[in-house]
C-alpha cells in the first residue's frame, strides 16, 4: 500500500512539474557558467493595481500580473508594460526589469525576490515594514509588498535576485550606494608570485599589465552585493573561489573571463557564474563594471529550485 501512495505521488508530481512547464533542480544542467545577454529574451510582462472596496479595515493593494507575448492583450487599459530578463543559475536566479518613460507607472509585486538594486530611475518598495525610498544605486535585501513609481521622469531598470544566505535570522535592511566607500585594488603576477598593492601610492607604482578596480560592498545578513568598477587592460591574479557559487552581471563593457582553464567573452547585459572551489581569472578588454553576488548552498534547508524559463535546463535558485 505504501508504495502504490509513493507511486501516485511521484506521478502526480511528474504532471504537475510536465504542465506548468517547470523543470526540478534534479533534472538540470548543473554546468552551466555562461549566459550571453543575446540570448535571454525579453518577457513581455504587464502588472496592474486593483481597487479594493474600502471597509473601515487594512488592506493591502492588490495587484494583478501576466507575461508573455500571448497574453499582453488580456492586460487591462491601466495596466503598466514592461520587459523582465531572467537568468537561471543551477543555485540562483537574477531577473533585469526595464520599464520605459511613457509606458506607465512603476508597479512590481514583490513574491520571491531576496534582493533589490536600482539601477536607473527611482522608486519605494518595503522593507523591514516600512515604505523606503530607493533611488539609482541602492539596494535592498528582503524586500516587501510592491516596487513603485507613480510619476517616473525616466526610464526605471531594476535588478532582482533570488538567491540563499547564510544567516540563520537575515533582517531587512536598505544600503545607500551614495553612502559606501570605494576600495581601490591592483593586482598582478610577478612571475609566478602573485602580487597586490590597496594603497593610492602603491598602486600608482603597480605595473602597467596589473589589474585595476575599484569595489564597493552592499553588506547584508548573510551575503552582499558587490559593484565591482574595472579598469581598461591588465589582469586580475588567478583566484580560487573557495566560499560559494557567484553570480556576476556585467552591466559594462567588455572582459574576458577564464574559469578553470574555460576562456568567456563576456560583455554588458551577460551573466556569469564563479563557480565553487575552481580557479579563475579575469582581464580587463574596456572599461566595465559588473554586480556579483554570492549563492550560498545549505543542504540542510528545504529548497524548491525550480524554473520555468527559456534557459530552464540551468535551475532556477528559488529558496523557499
């Protein structure tokens, strides 16, 4: 009896995952490092706010949401288009949201989303229970209820991130990019002999194939962004990634990238993952600059890693 139950399980989950199109963690591609900008499409997506009867009570606004070419025409009349890129990593997930000028307010309802960058325009969000507002640059780490703008004098494009952490209790908190200082860094091979200068003076004598850039760090509970700023020509040391899967978004320029002897061209608009325990490096074609992110991995926790994108086969990091 107990296996004819286990059976019927496993088949009615098989249906499910077969028609929402979905695939397990367990039925992926776990080797996937690179996904080139050109080939993510752009989701047609439409998120719209319900009026709610006023009863004398609290309520929380509602909001209604599609995507997909196919359904824009079900979109009512108020609704506000926007396109949303999404990269699938075996252990996390980022998602690009571009909203234009004339296309309407900013409304985006937050579900998973564990992490949240301006990257241009403005906008408040929740965090911690509170309403804040977020301006390009900044950064919040849990975010709540829903991303808006009524009246945006630009165009807004988002960064969100459904990754793990490795605090046991994370709080909510707002990092103001404004307010973080920049840690300047050469690098550089002196034969085999790995080199580094952390100083103004010491880098000015650094020499000319040495690696150059400036990092600032969004520390949360348990993880951080960090907005690596990398300047034209050298290279970076080799480096051994010994903490965790990084997820990196290149938001400019042009760099190479050799991760376990695996040379990756990779420009703005890219995502790349640093993997676990390989050995990498990077040289610097133009001036770029990217956002990196760890995806930390605790057996010992439920997760529900699915996804249901284009580039499925790579998982899709959703910690639940």
């Amino acid at each position: 009896m107990r296996m004819m139950n286990a059976t019927k399980a496993a088949a009615l989950s098989a249906a499910l995952l077969s028609a929402l199109a979905w695939t397990p963690t367990w039925a992926q591609e776990t080797s996937l490092i690179h996904i080139p900008g050109s080939s993510v499409p752009d989701i047609p997506m439409a998120e719209w706010e319900t009026p709610v009867q006023d009863n004398g009570k609290p309520q929380r606004a509602r909001i209604g949401s599609i995507e997909g070419t196919a359904a824009m025409a079900r979109a009512p009349e108020n609704a506000t288009r926007y396109t949303a890129k999404e990269y699938n990593f075996p252990m996390g997930t980022l998602r690009v949201l571009n909203y234009k000028k004339d296309a309407g307010p900013v409304v985006h309802q937050i579900t998973f989303e564990t992490q949240l960058m301006m990257l241009e325009g403005s906008a408040t969000v929740g965090s911690g229970g509170k309403t804040v507002s977020l301006q390009k640059g900044d950064a919040v780490f849990l975010p709540s209820g829903v991303l808006r703008n009524p009246n945006p004098d630009g165009d807004t494009v988002v960064a969100t991130w459904i990754v793990s952490n490795k605090a046991e209790r994370p709080k909510s908190v707002v990092v103001r990019g404004d307010d973080l200082p920049v840690t300047s860094i050469a690098q550089w091979m002196d034969g085999d002999e790995p080199k580094g200068a952390f100083t103004p003076e010491d880098i000015a004598k650094a020499p000319a194939h040495a690696g150059k850039f400036d990092l600032k760090r969004y520390a949360f509970d348990g993880n951080s962004i960090r907005h690596a700023m990398l300047h034209k020509g050298g290279s970076t040391t080799p480096a051994t990634n010994g903490r965790h899967d990084i997820l990196i978004y290149i938001t400019k320029g042009k760099m190479l990238r050799t991760e376990d002897g695996v040379e990756y061209e990779v420009v703005a608009g890219d995502a790349i993952r640093e993997e676990y325990q390989k050995t990498g490096l990077w040289d610097f074609i133009e001036e770029s600059e990217f956002l990196a992110t760890d995806m930390p991995f605790d057996p010992s926790q439920p997760r529900f890693n699915v996804q249901r994108t284009s580039n499925g086969k790579a998982g899709g990091g959703y910690p639940q």
